[in-house]
C-alpha cells in the first residue's frame, strides 16, 4: 500500500510541474509550416493537402470556396407573421386585424357608385316635384293643429324653384286635455282658435348639398333648402270664454307669411324623404274675454270678439318628394 501511494504521489508531483510548460508552449508557439498543415487536413480528409499553399484561417472572407458546398436553406417565411404590421399588434395581438378578416373587408361589396369626379346625384333643372306630407304643432301646448298638406314645385334651376303649398286642418283641431282642465278647475281659460285651410305660393332655395355613408353599405345623397312664401290661413275662434251664447260658425281668410328650412335625402333619381319646419306668420282673431252682463249684450256677435295679437304657428312635416319625369340627362358643355 505504501509503494503504491508513493507512486499516486510522484505522478501527481510530475503533473503538476508539467502544467507551465504547456502554457509556454501553446504560448510561444509557431503556426504549423504548410506541409504540416497539409499533412493534417490530408490527415483528416484522407487525401494529401497540395503542397506549396498558404495557411487557410477559418474566419478569413477571402479564403477559397468549395465548389460543391450548398448554400444554407433559409426558413419559409410565416404567413401570419406581421399580419398587423407591428407595433401594437406586438403588444396585444387580439387588437390587430387578421389576414381573414383584411380579406374579408377587401371582397365586400358596396352597393354604391362613386366617382373621382362625382357630378350631381340628381338634376332638379327642368323638373316638378310632389311632396305630400303630414303636419303637427311644436308651438301650442293648448290646442294643436295636425294637418295633411302639399307642395308642387317646378325647379328652375338645380337650387332654385317656384311652386304652391296648401294644408288642411279641417275636423284635425284637437283641444288639450290640460287647457279643458284648467278651465274646468279655475274658471280660468285661454282663447283659442281652430284652422280649416291654408294655401301659399312660395319659392325654394338649396344652398347646401352633399352626400353621407350609411349602414356601412350606402351612400345617401342630401340637400338643406331654404323656403319662403306668401299666402292665406283661414282661421276662427273656439267658444271657450261664454260657449253657452258665442258660436262662432265662418272661418276668416288672414293674410299668412311663412318661412322654414328642410332637409331631403335622395333614396335615387327620383324619390326622396322630406324633414321641414315651417312657421306661419299672420294676424289671430281670438274670442274676448270679456263677458258683458245683459243677456243682450252676450248674444250680439260683436262682442264676441277681442284681441288680434301677431302668431307664429310652428309645424313639423314629414314627408316625400317625387320627382317628375322620373329621369334626366347630363349635358356636358362642349
């Protein structure tokens, strides 16, 4: 055992001192000549290095190729990488558009025509338009005032035109509830009157028009128009203040001004919707409130009547328009 822990001993002692003169050597060593580097990659290969030849470094870009070395084969390239074009789509996937759903977007089709040049939608030159409608009262929290009404226009040019309005209120005069009320708690009331016709003629105006996007699908052609006119309202008193002695039995003609605004949205060539408000201007005749004592008095028909205050009476109206004829054509100047 001792022999053989002297041996153990003395190999490590001797590989100890050998562990700087390897370092020296790999230190201060010289490259192998050229035929030792041949011998060693014809050792390698199998076959002689060819003599005479430089040293060959690894990283060295100028050193000769191998003719029969394949290039290295790059990777197929991910279809849905980049689908978003980075940026947040790297940062919350669920965020950015996939290939599918560009796909789908590019193949839907949209039912509309659009030009880089768009002309008119809809030529008004030369045309007439029938626009039946249906009228309520904004201004009277007493009465209202529904009514069915017309316009006839003949358009003299694209924005303007000329034409005749009419309403009729008859048997549509409707009193509140609230105002019948009233009266009935208070003996308190309000005079009020009723509407049986009303006829203008009067002129339009377009100032603006244009066109917007709807339902992702269509595009609606649009114009706001301005309106004014001059013509009559046939009006009369409700017996509210004595009903028991005043009947009030004619309708009076009263000379009526009207302006308003409206807005038309072409669904094609020839057939839109109508949205306009109107107010009529004119000079009331109201029942007076005033009860004489004798019985004379009451039932004599000029007593009936009191003040005649300026009114505006505001109406919505919804409605179409219809063009006549139903088409047209472009004339270009040559």
């Amino acid at each position: 055992m001792k022999s053989i822990r002297r041996v153990a001993v003395c190999l490590l002692a001797v590989a100890l001192a050998a562990v700087p003169l390897v370092a020296n050597a790999q230190k201060g060593g010289k490259k192998p000549t050229p035929a030792a580097a041949g011998g060693a990659a014809g050792a390698a290969s199998g076959t002689p290095a060819p003599a005479g030849t430089d040293t060959i470094e690894v990283d060295d870009p100028n050193a000769p190729k191998d003719p029969n070395a394949k290039p290295p084969e790059t990777p197929p390239a991910d279809p849905n990488a980049n689908a978003g074009g980075g940026g947040i789509c790297d940062i919350d996937p669920t965020a950015c558009p996939k290939q599918s759903d560009i796909k789908a977007l590019a193949d839907k089709k949209v039912n509309a025509e659009v030009y880089a040049v768009e002309q008119e939608f809809a030529l008004k030159k030369g045309r007439f338009e029938l626009n039946p409608y249906g009228a309520v009262t904004l201004n009277d929290q007493f009465v209202s005032h529904p009514a069915f009404g017309l316009t006839a226009n003949y358009w003299i040019t694209n924005v303007l035109a000329i034409g005749i309005n009419g309403n009729l209120f008859a048997g549509l005069n409707v009193d509140s509830d609230f105002n019948f009320q009233n009266r009935r708690a208070t003996r308190v009331a309000v005079p009020l009157t009723e509407y049986q016709w009303s006829a203008a003629a009067q002129f339009t105006y377009v100032p603006i028009y244009g066109k917007f996007a709807g339902f992702n699908a269509f595009i609606f052609n649009y114009d706001v128009y301005a309106l004014g006119g001059v013509g009559a309202l046939a009006t009369r008193p409700i017996a509210v203040i004595d009903p028991d002695n005043r009947k009030f039995e004619s309708f009076t003609p009263k000379i009526d001004f009207n302006v308003g605004l409206g807005l038309r949205i072409a669904f094609n060539k020839w057939f839109a919707a109508t949205l306009e408000l109107r107010d009529h201007i004119y000079i009331e005749q109201l029942e007076s409130i005033v009860v004489p004592r004798s019985q004379t008095e009451q039932t004599n028909p000029d007593t009936w009547f009191g003040d005649k205050p300026l009114t505006n009476h505001i109406q919505a109206q919804l409605g179409v328009s219809v063009f006549l004829p139903f088409g047209f054509e472009y004339r270009l100047p040559r």
